[in-house]
C-alpha cells in the first residue's frame, strides 16, 4: 500500500542542519494497523507526514499503490491526497468557523460531490464516531474527545483507504484515548489501512506492528 | 462550492469585527466619495431641468476686449445690439436664446423684503431652455416688442409673495423695486447651479431698468445657440467662427479703444471650466492631474490597507489552509476560495456605498443647501466603482492569497 525506499529527510536552517530521518525502508500493507513509536524529535511526525504526501523526502522515494508520486505537481498530489488519505492530527485542525458537519465535509468539497451527497456522508461519519447529535455545533463548543471524533469523522468521509495519525490520543485522557482507539480498530476492521504514532506502549501492543524509530533512524 | 467560499467569507468577517469594519469602511467611503462627488459633477455640468438642451447647445458667455498698447484688458457679457446683429442672424442655429446674467431686486410683503434674483430674457429663452410651466405661459415676441410690464416667476417666489388661497396668480400683480408687472406665467424654479436659467423672476428684456441698449459688443447677456440636433455642433460652430471673423477687430466700448477682441462659443461643461480656469489650458490639465492623483489615491489607500489587512488575516488562516491542502485541496483551488471571499467583500463594500450615496444625495437634495438640487445617482459611475473595487479586491486578495495558497502544508499546519 505505502512503501519507502532510501528516504531521508534533512531540515536546513542558516546555521543547522538536521537529520530528521535517515535511510528509512519499510512497507505497510493494505488492511494493516501499524503504530510508531520512538522518544520525542526522533522523526515520527516527520515520517508520517513523508507518507502522508503532505511533506516531500530529501532523498528516496514513495509509492503509494505502486505509483511513485516524486513526479507529481500539486494537482495530482492533491488528488491523490483527496482519494486515498486521511489524517488525524494531535491537536484536531478543525476549521473554528465551521460548525461540525461543515468540517466534516471539508474532503468531499475538493471532489464532484453534490451538496445533498456531502450532507449525507457526513452524517454517516459522524454517526460512525457517535456524535450525530453535535452538526450544527462548532468546534469551541466541543471537547477534545469529541473535538477528536470529529476529526476522525473528516478523516474517514471521503472512505480513505488509509488513514494516518499523529498521536491522535495525545491531548486526551485515558478513557477519551481508548475510546478513540477503539474507533480506529473498528476502521481497521472494516479494511482501512492505518498508520498511527503514539506515545503509547499499550496502545501501540493493540496494533498489528509496531515500527520504533531512534534519532531518524528505524530500530525495530 | 461558491455559496460554501461566502459563508466562510461571512463568518470570517463576523469574526473579525475590526478587520470587517476597517475594510467595508475602506470601500464603502471610497466608493460614496466618488459616487456623490460624480453626482455633483453631473449635477453641475449634466444635461438637467431646465437646462434640458444644453448637449445640442452652444453658450457665447463673455466678450474679451484687449487694448494692447496699454495693456488692458475688459471682460463681459454681450450686449443685445451684439447677440442681435451677429448671433441671432445665424443660419445653424433652431434657436438663440438670450437672457441677462444675474441682477438683484428687492419686493415687498407685508413689509419684509425678499430678495430676488432676476433676468431679462427674450421670448427664444423660452424654447432653449426646458421650463415646465406650472400655470400660465411665457412672454411672446409682441410684448417684447410693445415692453409690456410683465413677468414669470418661480412658484417658490409665488409661495412667498401670494397666499396660498387656491386662486390662479395669473393676472395678478407683482410690485419690484416700486414697478408693478403682471404675472403672466408660473414656472418650477432652477437650481442656482445653473446660472443660466437660475432666477425669480423673469422679465421681457425691453421692460425699463433692464438698460438693454447698454453697449457696442459687451453688455449683460449671453447667448445660448441651440441646434436641430447635436451632429449640427461643428457646423454651428464654424459658422459661429466665421460670424465672428467678420466683425473689425478694433472699435471703441464705452468711451476706451480696443485693438482686438476674441469670443468663444463652448459646450455647456467646457464654458463652465473657462469660468474657472479662464483661456489658459496648462491650468486646467495641471487641475484634472490634481484630481486624478486625488482620486488616485483615494482609492489607492483603502486598497494599500486591504491587502496589509489581508496579509495578516490570511496568516492567521494557516492552519485551515494546512487542512484544505492536506484533504486535498490544490493551490489553484485554495487561490480561488480567498479571491471570492475578497470580492464578496468587496460586494458587501459596494452595497453598503449605494446606500450611504442614497442617502447623502437624498439629504443634499432635501437640505435646501442648493434650491432645487436634483443629485442623482449615476449607474455608469456606480459600476465603474464597482468595477474598479473589484479590481483593489482582486489585487489586495491575489497577493496574499498567492503566498497563503504556495504555503508548505506541514508550516501551515504548524503556526
Ligand atoms: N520545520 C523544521 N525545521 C527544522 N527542523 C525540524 C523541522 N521539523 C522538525 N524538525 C526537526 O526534525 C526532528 C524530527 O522532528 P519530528 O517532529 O518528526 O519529531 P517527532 O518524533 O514527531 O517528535 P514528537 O514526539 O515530539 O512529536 C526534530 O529534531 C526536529 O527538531
Ligand atoms: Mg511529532
């Protein structure tokens, strides 16, 4: 499903020069859950984001579906962003100035999707997380767990086949983290691919792999 | 897709209440300033009541005599002896009107004087310009010709002077400046913007006082030629040019020489700018490259601000671009959504502009700050504002956005 050859990632500033990953191979299969792990800054957001097309390897390559998109120019990337993946971010990203069921529909807007339909399927992902009763509320009004689902709900409208998240759980508590957890496995059970990093050693024990990264480089 | 852009947009700006009220006041002001300054221009210079010839006129204002072996120089209207040898004699014109610039009278009632602006005009007065006759009629060629006593007045002037008692003034009598004239016709007044038709009264010019035998060429009136139609202008005006060739350079007025003279027949807005600005055209370039800069930069700093504005306001938006970009919005795409959420606010701008124009000119014309003002707003203007409001929103919106819109996802998902 997504396979990395050689990457490597190096941050250039004027005065340093970061290594951030470092000849990283590995393949996730489609229908697997794999989890990252590894000590902060050692490179898990910057290989999720690698994967995730939303930041380019210095050096290496990317295939997602057998398709190498080193080539692509923005318009594909986006495309190809739009139809295959989906995130799930730390600290949520919802829009702030649209009510839940408008930031559900965000993915299904950059498709020929007609309003009807988007109204639809976002409903459906929000029933999905258990919050089709919060639509017409807007993010400030929610809490992080809530905040969260309705992040995932965004992240799986437009039916991804992955789905990537960088500590999804990370600014919850235990029981909003498994909660979250439980909808992710559920995703996973119903064939979406799914990559998430976590500080979590009970967490990552419920995923099917665990990759552990050291200072940029994969150890496990 | 459009309606989701201008919800965001709608809810950006209830978001930002200073940032809405900086840039509609921008535009708005902008635009009003410039719709209310145009509606005065055409107010000024437009083809209006009563003046509702003047795009197939021509007006012959003032007289130049210049003395050049002393350097001196007079200037004024014409005299009738002149309008009547030179200018009513010509071929072109429908019509030559004439009428006296402004004098001043005063009239009686009950004791408190009005003060009164009169003319002495002729009969073709009547028919170059477009007065509508509320009672009554205007004065014929025969009571020029006898000098009857009579007069036209304004139905303000009515008000004032007779009690309203439902009777026709028709017939009843006037007393200016212990001289009695019988009204024999009530028109709706002229704005005193118009000097050539503004007045209270208007009498024959052959009633006494009106010193109409005054003069070889200068006096105090002036003519207005009015063609068939508005493609006779040229032809009008060189027959005008040749009239004028034919007359000797030299004479006497008024006991002193001249050595020459020079006349002009102009359209209505070009005499108007004479007035201003006299014969010499480097002040009148030099004036409208003031007012182009003027406005130049009227519409240049709400502009300038809007995209300062914008910068910033985008900036604060990374985040959601971030998120577009990482649901699969491209670049292309996120340019579009920010340059319609500018023009929609520029739309907003321009709506709030009508009303405040309306409301202006409808407060100018009910404030008696000019009699008989009729300030309208002009819809070629009001577009072309518009236009030109899209245009500062486009560029203060495509600059920002541009950079917003190139922005690396994982930065904007950062700040
Ligand atoms: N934009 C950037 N410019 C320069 N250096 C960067 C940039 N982003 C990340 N880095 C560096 O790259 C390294 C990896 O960062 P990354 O965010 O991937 O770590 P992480 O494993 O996700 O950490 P955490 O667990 O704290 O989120 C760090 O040393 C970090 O300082
Ligand atoms: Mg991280």
């Amino acid at each position: 499903m997504i396979k990395l050859q050689n990457v490597e990632k190096v941050y250039r500033t004027s005065s340093v020069e970061t290594l951030a990953l470092n000849n990283i191979n590995l393949t996730v299969n489609k229908g697997e859950f794999v989890s990252i792990m590894g000590p902060s800054g050692c490179g898990k957001s910057t290989l999720l984001n690698i994967m995730g097309l939303l930041d380019e390897p210095s050096q290496g390559h990317i295939e997602i579906d057998g398709r190498r998109v080193e080539s692509y120019q923005d318009q594909k990337l986006a495309r190809l962003r739009n139809e295959k993946l989906g995130f799930i971010f730390q600290s949520f990203h919802l829009i702030n100035d649209l009510s839940v069921l408008d930031n559900v529909e965000i993915p299904l807007l950059y498709r020929n999707t007609s309003a009807k339909e988007r109204r639809e399927l976002a409903r459906e992902a929000l029933e999905k997380v258990g919050l089709s009763n919060r639509m017409k509320h807007f993010p400030k009004q929610l809490s992080g767990g809530q905040k969260q689902r309705v992040a995932i709900a965004r992240a799986i409208v437009g039916r991804p086949e992955i789905i990537l998240a960088d500590e999804p759980t990370g600014n919850l508590d235990s029981v909003m983290g498994n909660e979250i957890l439980a909808i992710l496995q559920k995703l996973n059970a119903d064939g979406a691919t799914i990559i998430m990093v976590t500080h979590d050693d009970s967490m990552a024990r419920q995923t099917h792999r665990l990759i552990r990264l050291f200072d940029g480089t994969q150890v496990q | 897709m459009i309606l989701n852009y201008i919800k965001i947009a709608w809810k950006v700006l209830l978001r930002h209440p200073f940032y809405t009220f900086i840039t509609l006041f921008g535009i708005s002001i902008t635009l009003t300033v410039l719709m209310v300054v145009t509606s005065f221009m055409d107010h000024l210079l437009g083809v209006h009541y009563p003046e509702g010839n003047r795009d197939r006129s021509l007006f012959v204002t003032s007289v130049v005599q210049k003395d050049t072996t002393r350097s001196s120089r007079s200037s004024s209207p014409m005299s009738v002896r002149f309008i009547q040898t030179y200018l009513k004699t010509m071929q072109t014109p429908e019509r030559v009107g004439m009428t006296s610039m402004f004098t001043f009278a005063n009239a009686y009632v009950n004791g408190k004087r009005i003060k009164l602006f009169t003319k002495y005009t002729d009969a073709d007065f009547w028919r170059v310009c477009t007065f509508e006759f509320l009672d009554g009629k205007p004065f014929a060629e025969q009571q020029i010709k006898t000098g009857d006593q009579v007069v036209v007045i304004t139905d303000d002037f009515q008000k004032q002077y007779f009690e309203d008692d439902g009777k026709t003034v028709i017939g009843r009598e006037v007393e200016i400046e212990g001289l009695r004239y019988r009204v024999i016709g009530v028109v709706k007044g002229s704005p005193a913007t118009r000097p050539y038709s503004y007045a209270d009264v208007y009498f024959p010019y052959t009633v006494p006082k009106s010193n109409y035998e005054r003069g070889n060429m200068r006096g105090n009136f002036i003519a207005i030629l009015m063609a068939k139609d508005k493609s006779e202008l040229t032809t009008m005006q060189s027959e005008f040019q040749q009239a004028m060739s034919r007359i000797p350079q030299s004479g006497t007025e008024y006991g002193s020489k001249y050595t020459n003279f020079t006349i002009k027949a102009e359209g209505y807005a070009d005499q108007y700018m004479t007035s201003f600005f006299g014969d010499d055209d480097s002040r009148r370039v030099f004036f409208f490259t003031a007012v182009a800069i003027i406005l130049l930069m009227f519409m240049g700093l709400p502009a300038l601000n809007l995209v300062n504005v914008n910068v910033g306001r985008m900036m604060e938006r990374a985040s959601e671009i971030g998120v577009r970009k990482a649901f699969g919005a491209p670049a292309k795409t996120l340019l579009y959504q920010f340059i319609v959420e500018n023009i929609f606010i520029t739309f907003i701008g321009g709506s709030l502009a009508l009303v405040f124009s309306f409301v202006i000119i409808q407060l100018i014309n009910n404030s008696g700050w000019i009699a008989y003002a009729d300030l309208a707003i002009n819809p070629t203007v009001f577009l072309v504002s518009l236009a030109v409001c899209f245009l500062f929103g486009l560029l203060s919106g495509v600059l920002p956005a541009f950079r917003m819109s190139k922005l690396k996802i994982v930065d904007a998902l950062k700040s």
